[in-house]
C-alpha cells in the first residue's frame, strides 16, 4: 500500500511570504538607488535571488510591484488589516483630549515616517517622470487626504478646536503637516531628532487648531506622565 505524503500547506504558504518579503525588500532598496525608472524588474528578481517568472508571478507587473512596496512600507507589514482597523487608530478615539490625540498620531507618524521616507521621495521623484508612479503617488495622496479627513472629524468631535474651522479645514491642516518631505527636511537634511520632530508636529497642528492652546507639548507630557 502506498502511503501519500500529507500536504505542508502552511510550510509552502511560508515560503511564499518569504519570497514575497524578499522580493519588496530587494525593490525597496532598488527604486531608491538607482531608482524606480533605471531598475528593470530583472535587477529586482537578481537582487531578491528569485526567477524573474518567479516575481512576475507574485506581482505582475512593475506598476503592481511599486504600488505593493508603497502599501507594506506604510503599514509597516502586509497584513490584511486596513489602517483604520490598526490598534493605533483605536488608541487614538479613547482619548479625549484633542492635544493627546495629536501626541499619540505624532507616535505613529515619526515611525512611519522613518520607515518610509526614502521609498516615498522615491515615489515622488518617479512620479515626474513615469506615469505609472505619478498614479500610484496620487493614489496615495488621494487615500493620505482621507485618512486626514477622519482624524480631522475625530479632533473636531472633541469640541475643542476653533470654531472658524471645519472638518474640510481642519483635514487640510492635518495633511500638510503630515507630509513626508516635512519629515525629510527637518529630520533626515537638517538633523532634527524624532523627538524634535515629533513635538513640532504636536506644536504646529495644536497652534494652528485647537482654541486656546497655551500648554507646550513638553509641560503636557509631564503633567500626563505624574498623573497615572
């Protein structure tokens, strides 16, 4: 009697993840240097240590592969879990305080922006050039304006932003100062430490929409910190 090998379903799901991760990191590091215009999909497949059929087979495309690394350098990992359901978001609706909520985006933001700042001027820079990097650039945009939008509603629910501001206004203000080439001048050109950054952040967007506001970030942290 022969006796059949059970499938390692899990094993070879595995093995796609890895290959899957190999080949983003490897894109990562390409469309950055020398670029997204100058790397041919056989350079990313070399640089992954996969089969260019292998990567085709993955991502399809190198529109796909682009807009694929943009969504997990975001989020941070390729997770099906949209960025409204994340544990940060929730993080932020508990609180109440409209300048806490700003400190606990800022959180989120000083890290995602270090992850992603180079594959994002990456995708700038492409954008100018290639067409299929300028609709992946405003795509992600179009979803950063929107994501902005329901921060914005968040903060104006608190009731403590000025009353000459609407949601609209508000998520404006929120979208500008999130933008990652803030980051990549203050931090990455001029040297700022994140913690600096971060509180520019709190400070900026505070100043510019909550009624009010005298309390620097500083003061704020450490009233919080002797109140638990």
């Amino acid at each position: 009697m022969v006796v059949k090998r059970r499938y390692d379903s899990s094993r070879r799901q595995e093995q796609s993840r890895q290959t899957r991760r190999a080949i983003l990191e490897a894109a990562g590091r390409l469309f950055v240097d020398p670029g997204y215009a100058a790397t041919p999909l056989t350079a990313v497949a070399a640089e992954a240590g996969v089969a260019v059929q292998t990567l085709y087979a993955v991502f399809g495309s190198k529109r796909q592969l682009l807009s694929h690394l943009v969504d997990v350098t975001l989020a941070g990992d390729d997770e099906p879990v949209a960025l409204p359901d994340r544990p940060f978001v929730a993080e932020i609706r508990a609180l109440a305080d409209p300048r806490a909520k700003l400190a606990r985006y800022a959180r989120h933001l000083v890290e995602v922006n270090a992850r992603q700042a180079q594959v994002m001027l990456a995708l700038a820079a492409a954008a100018t050039a290639d067409p299929d990097a300028a609709a992946i650039w405003r795509k992600n945009i179009e979803e950063r304006r929107r994501g902005m939008a329901m921060f914005a509603a968040e903060l104006v629910g608190t009731g403590a932003l000025r009353p000459d501001l609407d949601v609209e206004q508000v998520a404006d203000i929120l979208w500008l100062a999130q933008d990652v080439r803030n980051f990549d001048w203050l931090v990455r050109q001029r040297g700022w430490p994140l913690e600096q950054y971060q509180r520019w952040y709190v400070d900026t967007v505070s100043g510019a929409t909550i009624a009010d506001d005298p309390l620097p970030l500083g003061l704020y942290n450490s009233r919080n910190s002797g109140a638990r």
